[in-house]
C-alpha cells in the first residue's frame, strides 16, 4: 500500500469465529483497516458486541464508523440445542445492526451478510442456484432464510450483499464440525470413527477460496443481491474418508452411530456458481487433498 493511499476500514463481526480469524488475516494482506466484534474478547480493534443488544451494536459503529461490513456473527453449528437462540443471534441480532447503521446515518459502500445454503433445504437436485425457493429443514437454515427476507427490506437504503456459503474448511476449524472431526480420528491414530449419515455429498470448499471471495465481494459493484459462496464441487463423505486413508497411511473402520443420524439431514449440497463469477469473476481454489493435508499436518 503505498504512502498516500488510505487504507479501507472494515468491520468483521464474529472476528474470533473460525472464518474471522482467517478472514481478518487475509483483508490485511489486502491492506484493509481491519477492525472486529467478539462476545466475549477486547482488544484494540476488537470491541464486546452482543448483536442482541443494540446498545451493543450502536457503542461499536460509533467508535468504528466502518466503510464496509462483513457479517459473520451468529450461530453456526446446526445441531446447537436452543432453537429460540437460533433466532435471537442469527435473525434479529442481525436486524439490529442494519437498524442501527440507519438510526446512526451510517452508510458503508457494502455490507456483506453470511447467510447459509441450508436455508434451500432438501430440494432434490444435483446442483443448487439462487432462484430455488428456500425451504429450510432446521431451525439453523430458517433463521438464516428468515433474516435474509427482512434484510431485503433494507436494500434500497444500504448497500447489501447476502451470500449462501457452502461447507468449508481449514485449518483452525473446531472439531465438532465433520471434517475436523474425520481429520482427528486420524491424527490420533484411531482405528474406529463413528459418524451419522455417511450417504451425504457435500461442497468442502478451503477457507482461503471462502476469504478471496468476500474480498472481492467487497469490491465489487454489486448490492441488492443474494448469491452463492460456493465452487459446484460436489464430495461424498466417504470419499473423504478415502482421501484421509491415503494421507495417514491407514484405513479407519466407519461406525454409523445411530445416535448421530439426523432424521432431517440434507442428502446432497452442492451450489452452482455461476451467479457468483460472474460477479467477480472466477475464483481458483486448492485441492480438497491439499486442505486436508494441511489440516493433518498441522
């Protein structure tokens, strides 16, 4: 960044959340001012933001006055067990600060909202684009979908981009998500994992394709939109699990546990994003082998 050129302040709610870290990590290589909320940690460009209080929300765009917005904060794991909370954080936390934005008169060039591609649900196709009707299978999914139909109502007073990430991964990922859960089997050399529905395609996409993204959503002329994060990249969990054998050297021995089978589980998940390079233009990603190489290894 050179001398003269002022740098781009962004705010990264949910900065200590497995993407936040990456995310933050990455916009500053990009030279971006990057600030951060977290629920619970302070730091000097990391405030404590309860998105359910809007006292919360209006202290920190005050101090911040950000020129563009990345939304992560929210309730990711689906089987977390309040369904009110789903609400509360992933819906209205999220209406809170875009009423905040406009009570403040704060307008920032773009703000990105993460929604979820489990709000299209089981619709019974192979690839998923963005003119399916959602029909969320969890209460995770339809807090997303709900917070996506209110946001529309904001967008012709901010500048708003609602995307639908698919599955991703990387290093740094709890473990009570699948693939870091496959990938510790293996790195404690355990002869046994237990899983739930093994009969699943999924998209596991790399955190760094996920960061690149929504740096260039950022710049990008587009707002009013919802779109996709994802690559059509379609895996089945058991060929993960073959990938893993291959890169430690072993073959573990799959269980389905009974107790981790979801009634409402997604067969397949796999997004067409041809909406999104066609906004910023086709994004190029590592290997699944290469992720989980990295994810073995460190």
């Amino acid at each position: 960044m050179r001398l003269d050129q002022p740098s781009k302040k962004v705010l990264i709610t949910g900065i200590d959340s497995f993407t936040g870290i990456h995310l933050s990590k990455y916009l500053e290589s990009k030279a971006y001012d990057v600030y951060g909320t977290s629920l619970l940690n302070e730091s000097s460009k990391k405030y404590r933001c309860d998105i359910t209080k809007k006292e919360d929300i209006r202290d920190v765009l005050q101090k911040i006055n950000p020129e563009f917005i990345i939304h992560l904060s929210g309730i990711s794991f689906t089987a977390f067990e309040s369904a009110e909370e789903f609400y509360k954080v992933n819906t209205i936390g999220t209406v809170n600060i875009l009423d905040m934005l406009l009570d403040l008169d704060i307008k920032p060039s773009k703000i990105i909202l993460a929604s979820s591609a489990t709000v299209y649900g089981n619709q019974g196709l192979e690839v998923l684009d963005e003119a399916l009707c959602p029909a969320p299978a969890n209460h995770y999914g339809a807090s997303k979908y709900a917070m996506e139909c209110l946001a529309k109502n904001y967008f012709g007073k901010l500048n708003i981009i609602v995307t639908r990430p698919f599955n991703y991964t990387g290093v740094r990922q709890a473990e009570h998500f699948l693939i870091p859960k496959i990938v510790k089997h293996f790195k404690d050399s355990k002869k046994i994992i237990e899983l739930g529905n093994i009969d699943v395609s999924r998209e596991f996409n790399d955190i760094g394709f996920i960061c690149e993204v929504y740096n260039r959503l950022l710049s990008s002329e587009s707002n009013a939109e919802v779109v996709n994060i994802c690559s059509n990249r379609g895996v089945k969990l058991l060929d993960v699990i073959e990938k893993m054998n291959n890169i430690a050297g072993y073959e573990i021995d799959v269980k389905v546990n009974p107790a981790f089978v979801r009634k409402d589980e997604i067969k397949t998940l796999t997004g067409s994003s041809k909406k999104l390079f066609n906004l910023i233009g086709d994004v190029k990603q590592k290997t699944l082998e290469d992720t989980l190489g990295e994810m073995f290894e460190a």
